[in-house]
C-alpha cells in the first residue's frame, strides 16, 4: 500500500472514532439533569472539604452508574457562617432555580430555619453535619440527618464519667441551637450513672478571648473539675487556649470534647493541640478500608488542584465530610428512583407565605416521593452503612482518643451494643469489656500526669473547708466548743471530732478545714440540730460534724456519710427493788401452772401408793380417814424426804423412785430460785413502755433542740407533757423527784446519749427499747458531694477497726457499759422446765395401775365364774371385787412373814375355831355376811346355805 492509501487509512479511522466518540457524548447527554442545591460555608475550609466530596461522589456514582437515567446538577450557594445567608440561600434554589432537593447547611441553627423552607416547599434538606437532636422536634417529613445526634455520643461520655467514677461534671458549651440541644440528652445520660451537675457554663459564639477567661475564672472557685466542652473547633481552641493560661490545663483537672471537635482533632494544628495536651475526645469511628484510603488519595489530589492557595495539610476529610459524600450518593440513588422527567416541576401554592417577597412560592411535585425514597435507601457508604430511621443515621461506633505529645492517640472504643470497650474485632463486639473493668490504654492526664484525676478539689486561693459544729450545754463527749477569751480562739473537742479527725487521716488526700460554731454572739446555739443541717444547703457551711442523726427529711436537701455510732431512740426510766418487799416472795419462784400442777402430782401419786399398798400394807389400812391421811402424808412428806411408812409392793417401790427424782429436782430447783430472788438484787424499771406513758399523760423529758421533740408529738404526746433537758445532771435531778413532784417520769433520746447517761447512774435508771429506729450519727455534705463517697468509705474503715474503740475508751471508758449491773428478767420457773419429768412420773404411775389391775383381776377372776355368782347382777359382782379388794392379802409375802414370827400357835387355835378346816375360806363367805336374804333363785332358798354360813364364819378380818 502507498504512503497515500496508509494516510487515508488513517484518516478514516480517525474519523470514525471521531464519530463514535460524538455518538456516545450523544448519547450521554440524554440523561435527565435534576437540579439539587449545596448550602455549605463556602468561606471556611470545612465549606470546600463538604463542596469537594459532594462533588467526587458524584463523579463516583454517575462513573460506576452509567446507564442511569437522571443526573445531578449541582447548584452551589455560600451560606456566609449565618443564619440569614443559608436561609437566604436556600430560599433562591427553591424559589429561582427550583431545586428537587438542597446539601447542606452546615450548622443546627442554619439548618432549623432551611427545614422550614423545605417543609413548606417539599423540598428535602440533607444535613451532613447539623447534630443537635433539636432538631428532631422540627418533626419534618423533608428533614434527614446524615450524620449521628448528638444524643448518641452522650451515651459514650456517660459510660466514659461512670468508668473512672467521677461525681460532678460541668458542661461547657456554645450559646446556640448546637450547643443547646445536647444538653438535656446529656444530663439525662448522666443521671443514669449519678452523677450531677451542679454548674452550666455558657460561652456566646462570638465571646472575646476576656470573656472566656471571666467564665472560666467562675469554674476556679468550684470544687468540680471534671468539663465537657461541646462547641465548635474555632471557639473551642480559643477556650482551651485561655485555659492554658490561666493554669486550668494542669494536674487535677479533666477535660472531655464532643466529636464537634473530636472529629477535627486530627486536622488541628500543633500549636491548637499543645493547648489540648491531656484531652479527652469523642470521635465518630469511619471503618478502615481500601476503598477509603484510595478516596482519600484522590480527594487530597484533587483539593489541591481546586484550592491551590490553601494548605492541604491543615484541612482533612473528616467524619462529617464522609457524610457528605454518602449524602450526595443517597440523593442520586433516590432521584433515580423517582425516575425525574422534564415534565414536571413545580406548582404554586394557592395560600403562600404572607411576605410579599414570596407570593410566588412553589412546591415541588416530586417531593414526596422523592423523601419516601430517601428513607428507604440503603447502601454501603464510605462512612460506613447508610440507614435513616425517622430521618436520622443510626448510631455507629465512637472512639475514645487522648491528645497527647504531637497526636492524637485511641484509647478505647464506645458501641451500642457493648458500651466502652477497648479494642474491636470483626463482629464489632468487645474483646474487653471496661465497663466492669478500666483498662484503658495508657493514657496522659493535664499536667502530663499518669493518674487519674478524682474530678474534684477544694477550691483554689487558700479557701478551707467550712464546718459547722453544734454548741451543746450537755452531753460535750460528743462535741465540746471552748473558747479561749485570751487568745481568742476556739477549740472544738469530743468524741466526734476525734472520728472525723480518724477519717481525714484515712482519705489518701488533704483536706484543709476550719470548725466553725452555730451559736449567736452571746455564744448560745443558733438553732435545733435542723437548722444547723439547713446550714448547709445554705451554702453557709461545706460541712456539719458532731452528733447529727441521720434523718429521712434532711436527707431531702443534704447527704449522709455512714454512721459512725448506733442506731435507735431508746427511753430512760428508773429502776426499784423488788427484793423481800413482797410478802408472797416464796411463791414466785414457780409459776402459778407449775405450782398447781405439782399439788396434783401429789394427790395422785398418794391415790396410786396406797391402791397399790392397801392389800398387802399394815400402813395403809385402817378407817377411811386414817387411810386418807396416811396416803396425802407419804405422798408430801417426800418433799422432804421423811416418810416413815414403808412400801412392800415393787410396783410401788418402782414408782417412787421415779418420784422421788421428780421431787428432788423441783425442791433442788425451787431452793436455787428462791436463794437468788432473796439475795439477788431484782431491778424492776418503773414503766415499761412509751405507751404507757402516753396513756397515763406524765411529763417526759428530752433533750433541747432534738428531733425526738417532734417524734414524741407525732405518737400522742401533749406539748404541755414535753420538758427540754440540756445535760445528764439536769437529767438526773428531773428523774430523781418523779413526775409527781415536779420532774419527769422518762427521758427519751439517741441511743449514744443515753448509754452514755446509764453508764453514769447505773444504778438508778435503767435503758428500754430502742422504741424508734434511726440510723445513728453520721457527717453532713452537700447533695451529691464529690467528698462523700471517699469520706463515707474512711468512715467504714474506722469504724471497723481499733481506731473507733480506743476513741470510744478515751471518750467514754472502759467501764462506761456497767456490765456489773444486773438485767432486768423474769425469774420464775414454768411447767415448760419441767414437763418432761411429770410425764415420766404419770406414765409410770399409769403402768403400776395397770400392772396391778391385771393382776388382781387375774388372781380373782375364778370367783366370778362360780356357778352359783355367775347368776349375780353386775353391780353385785363390781361390789364383790372391791370387798375383795378392802381385804388382806393374807397370801402376800408381807402378811406370812408376819404370821411366821407371831408363831404357829395362834395359827392352830384360828384354825380349830372354824368349822371348816380348809384354809382360806371360800371368797362366797363374803356375800352371807353382807346380805343374809341372798337368793340366788327367787321365790326358794339357796340349796347351798349352810355352806354360806360355813364361810361367813371363816370369813378373814378385814381390819
């Protein structure tokens, strides 16, 4: 081919692809532009970053999304960092250029008007970088926050203060709608963790470099020195610049910042950071990934090349940029969605704004749709996922950074499902959890200090802690004031002072005070013990130690430390002896049940000998009186052990061993008992209850200025009945003359106070109850006192140790308790001591009788199944029996050895004077005796008669 033919090869070729190339420009040209508004501050670096990556993410969306239909058009307007200038803004792009949707602003406050234009025009608003949950209460259906509120990072501070244990916080922040709308979330967050703020610190937008010093001085004088500072990063240099200054950045102090400058902490210059040094940050945590370190290559790149004249080393594509770049890319999926076409647009308002200026207000067609489409748009972003709900990103991660030597180091992380963690794995789930445990990593405190600061201390400029202590009359144990007229000094003493002295050398820190009196100029107390607790809500006193009780109502406006002393309302009454002044004293060693169960004991134990001795014992034989009387003698002479009759039957014998015992523990017990009601002294208080003495209306005492005055009220008492008492002798003498002449009949006070007046006259009064319950004395701080928890925790430690006894030994004695004395107590013995042993006693007796019925019964049974007594009635044969039983038992070893030693001649002529010579005679002999008629048929006589009257006459003597 010739070098022609090659240039015209050539040539066509070049303008074929000249045509190809102008067929696809053509054809790119047929996608549907779209206007959308960018209202950012165009006269800050923060302005160009947000414009910058607006506009890189749409060239990123429309390079990977060719083929879509619609196009963004960006139109672009400078907000001037005020509100006027965004509103105004945003009020061109709707009314002239009728935007479908508007970037920006940047700020809350310019955002809290732009929504409204947007609202009423049905335009959306796509903040990037507006946090205050504010403006949530817009409640705008074209309002969407892409970016995390404020109200999540709260939750991070608060986990954050609740690690390290501060108390007190003070936040420091703008005067605007940003600086505003965090600090309900804020407080609420803190609460839920207790801790207080006691102190708002507000710095204006525009406050001079003075004026920040003047607020800052304010801080000084607190004992708070835990801050957190939520403002922008320009005013927020200027802040901590002065701080710097004035000493506020040194040892002691915390400092904790919003991710408002969080964010920006790493795009701050050396000299801004110097001022930081020690800073505590919250900063919005963007995953690490390829696609990002790539964007942020080109987006340095391409900065450059728009802004040649600034820096890029001082601006940097923070959290808040990344937001906008997953705005613009959310906008574009949604309009596209939509589906724009040039054939609808705006429409007027029928009913405008009133302003004359905007009678030709529109509103946008596509509105609507295009906010629905918005909130249901989801995607991986570059900041991390994309999802609104009602309007608002979802909370993500924060990370915990420490600004130390010339960066910004991470410490920890904060996530909504783990709360502070200290370092992250793939599944976002902490590998170390810090809520339980703080372990964060090393990190550098104001000062350049490695602990932690405890986020209070006693205010600058020499000031000491203000106590206040009570000025008593009586019961100066506790707290004592002297005065020193020469020297004209104070010396305040007593067992309280000597305990908070104890708990201050147990605080790892120093704490100046001074004790100051409650007392008048005339050196008189100023008050009951409520006002001087009153004192400190006042702000008069920083402290209240002496023997303060721990009361629910002053615990509405003060704290209690722990008490230190026990707990109780207890009544004083005096005792009597009741020793040998009771004519009955012998009876009281055993109750009225014992006593009347032992004298039956007697009489049946009586009845069971002599049933068991009557046939077979000389000694129980007789009249029926003498028998009777025989029976009660043995049974009580064994009470005394001198019975002369003897017992022949073993059944008997058995159970008056047991007997025997039972009388022997009752006497040995009952001689014990009486011994000591007679020797011992028997102290009896003279009232027993405070009902009692409420019933009987006697005067009371208790002590001046005490709460108990309103106690006693409370339960019935007259006002007339109440005595004030200001030491232990008035004390004394009021008791000593009795409520008749006079004095009162009980003092009623603190259980520390009374034990301390019974040990002085323990032997005149004695101590009932306690009959109310308090919690003992304890030391007085303001509500929620950074002091508080440290010195309630020395106060256990002392008072779990010896340092509290050898207090109460220098104060009160080793003797003060009167352990000598004796109690009072209730000596007589029941039944319930002895109802063992009457048991054993009546089974055994039971037994014998048992025993002894079968026998007899079995020894004279063939009497009743003779034939002719086996006719005889029932109740003749019971009567039979008993003749039987009133008779001797001439067969019992105890009448034949009788018979053995009267000799065998008395035994003949008995014998030889009956006509029957068996021997015995026949048990029916019995019945010819006592009823010679006896028939056993009726109408005819009993063919055996002269054998009746054979036994009748050997009937045996029954006497």
């Amino acid at each position: 081919m010739s070098p022609i033919s090659w240039r015209r090869f050539i040539s066509f070729c070049f303008l074929l692809s000249w045509f190809f190339y102008m067929a696809v420009t053509t054809a790119g040209d047929t996608r549907i532009p779209v206007n959308v508004g960018v209202v950012v501050d165009l006269d800050t670096p923060s302005g160009k970053v947000y414009l910058s990556c607006i506009k890189m993410a749409l060239e990123d969306f429309y390079a990977s999304h060719a083929h879509y239909r619609t196009k963004l058009v960006l139109n672009t307007r400078n907000s001037k960092e005020n509100i006027v200038g965004a509103a105004a803004a945003a009020l061109d792009l709707i009314k002239n250029v009728e935007v479908q949707a508007i970037l920006g602003p940047e700020t809350s406050m310019q955002a809290s008007f732009v929504v409204n234009l947007g609202d009423q025009a049905h335009v959306p608003i796509l903040s990037f970088s507006a946090t205050s949950p504010s403006l949530a209460s817009l409640r705008s259906s074209y309002f969407f926050q892409i970016t995390q509120t404020d109200s999540y990072q709260v939750k991070a501070i608060r986990d954050l203060v609740k690690c390290f244990g501060w108390r007190q916080v003070v936040p420091i922040y703008v005067d605007d709608t940003y600086g505003e709308g965090v600090i309900p979330s804020l407080i609420d967050a803190l609460q839920e963790v207790d801790a207080h703020v006691p102190y708002r610190s507000v710095i204006p937008p525009s406050a001079t470099d003075d004026e920040i010093g003047e607020e800052l001085y304010k801080l000084i004088t607190m004992q708070t020195r835990v801050f957190i500072v939520h403002m922008m990063p320009n005013l927020s240099s200027s802040l901590f610049s002065k701080a710097k200054e004035i000493g506020m950045m040194s040892e002691g102090y915390v400092w904790i910042i919003t991710n408002g400058v969080g964010n920006r902490l790493w795009s701050m210059r050396p000299i801004q950071q110097n001022a930081m040094q020690g800073v505590l940050g919250v900063e919005t945590e963007v995953p690490k990934t390829v696609e990002l370190n790539k964007f942020q290559m080109r987006w340095r790149r391409q900065f450059q090349q728009d802004n040649p004249t600034m820096n890029v080393i001082d601006v940097d594509c923070d959290a808040f940029s990344l937001r906008a770049y997953d705005a613009a890319f959310a906008l574009a999926l949604a309009i596209e969605e939509v589906g724009m076409n040039t054939s609808f647009g705006f429409q007027k308002m029928n009913d405008s704004f009133n302003s004359n200026d905007l009678d030709t207000f529109k509103v946008s067609q596509y509105g609507p749709k295009l906010a629905k489409a918005l909130s249901t748009t989801r995607f991986k972003g570059i900041a991390g996922d994309f999802s609104l709900v009602d309007g608002q990103l979802q909370s993500s991660t924060f990370k915990i950074v420490n600004v130390n030597g010339n960066g910004v180091r991470t410490i920890a992380f904060w996530t909504p499902e783990s709360g502070m963690v200290k370092t992250l794995n793939s599944t976002n789930k902490s590998t170390l959890s810090i809520s339980k445990k703080c372990n964060f990593g090393p990190i550098i405190w104001p000062g350049d200090s490695l602990s932690v600061p405890r986020g209070w201390e006693i205010p600058t400029k020499g000031k000491k802690l203000r106590i206040g202590v009570p000025v008593k009359v009586g019961y100066t144990e506790f707290v004592k004031v002297t005065k020193n007229l020469d020297t004209n000094t104070t010396e305040v003493t007593g067992f309280s002072i000597d305990v908070f002295d104890a708990v201050l050398s147990v605080l790892p820190f120093a704490l100046p005070y001074e004790f100051i009196p409650f007392e008048n100029p005339d050196g008189t107390s100023a008050g009951t013990y409520n006002d001087l607790v009153y004192q400190v809500h006042l702000e008069k006193f920083d402290a209240v130690v002496g023997d303060t009780t721990i009361r629910a109502n002053r615990s509405l406006y003060v704290d209690f430390t722990m008490p230190y002393t026990e707990s109780g309302v207890v009544m004083v009454v005096p005792i009597r002896d009741m020793r040998i002044k009771n004519a009955w004293v012998f009876l009281k060693p055993l109750t009225w049940d014992l006593w009347l169960t032992t004298l039956c004991f007697f009489i049946f134990i009586g009845f069971v000998i002599w049933v068991l001795e009557h046939r077979i014992n000389e000694d129980f034989r007789g009249p029926p009186s003498h028998q009777i009387g025989t029976s009660f003698w043995f049974s009580f002479s064994t009470m005394v052990f001198s019975h002369r009759e003897k017992v022949v039957s073993n059944l008997a014998r058995f159970l008056m061993i047991i007997w025997v015992f039972v009388v022997l523990v009752l006497t040995q017990s009952y001689t014990a008992n009486l011994a000591s009601l007679l020797t011992v002294q028997q102290l009896q208080p003279t009232v027993t209850g405070v009902k009692d003495l409420v019933k009987s209306g006697v005067p009371v005492g208790y002590m001046q200025g005490s709460f108990v005055y309103e106690l006693l009220k409370d339960i019935g008492f007259e006002e007339s009945k109440l005595k004030a008492v200001n030491s232990m002798e008035e004390s004394d003498e009021a008791l000593s003359k009795g409520s008749g002449k006079g004095g009162i009949a009980a003092v009623i006070d603190e259980t520390p106070n009374m034990k301390l007046f019974v040990a002085k006259y323990c032997s005149k009064y004695t101590m009932i109850g306690p009959i109310f319950k308090t919690d003992g004395f304890g030391f007085v701080f303001p509500k929620r006192s950074p002091l508080l928890c440290d010195v309630s925790q020395a106060v256990l430690n002392v008072t779990e140790g010896e340092k509290i006894m050898k207090i109460e030994n220098r104060w009160f004695g080793q003797g003060s308790h009167c352990e000598d004395k004796p109690t009072v107590s209730n000596n007589s013995l029941g039944l319930e001591s002895f109802w063992g042993l009457f048991l054993i006693a009546g089974v055994a007796s039971i037994l014998a009788l048992v025993i002894f019925a079968v026998s007899f019964l079995h020894n004279n049974w063939h009497i009743l199944n003779h034939a002719e007594y086996s006719r005889a009635s029932k109740w003749r044969r019971v009567r039979a029996m008993f003749e039987i039983f009133d008779d001797k038992d001439l067969s019992s070893h105890n009448f034949k050895s009788s018979q053995e030693r009267d000799g065998s001649a008395g035994v003949q002529d008995e014998v030889k004077a009956s006509p029957n010579s068996n021997w015995p005679g026949s048990p029916f002999s019995y019945f010819n005796q006592i009823d010679k008629d006896f028939r056993f048929y009726e109408g005819q006589q009993s063919p055996s008669t002269s054998t009746g009257h054979a036994f009748m006459e050997t009937t045996p003597d029954r006497t």
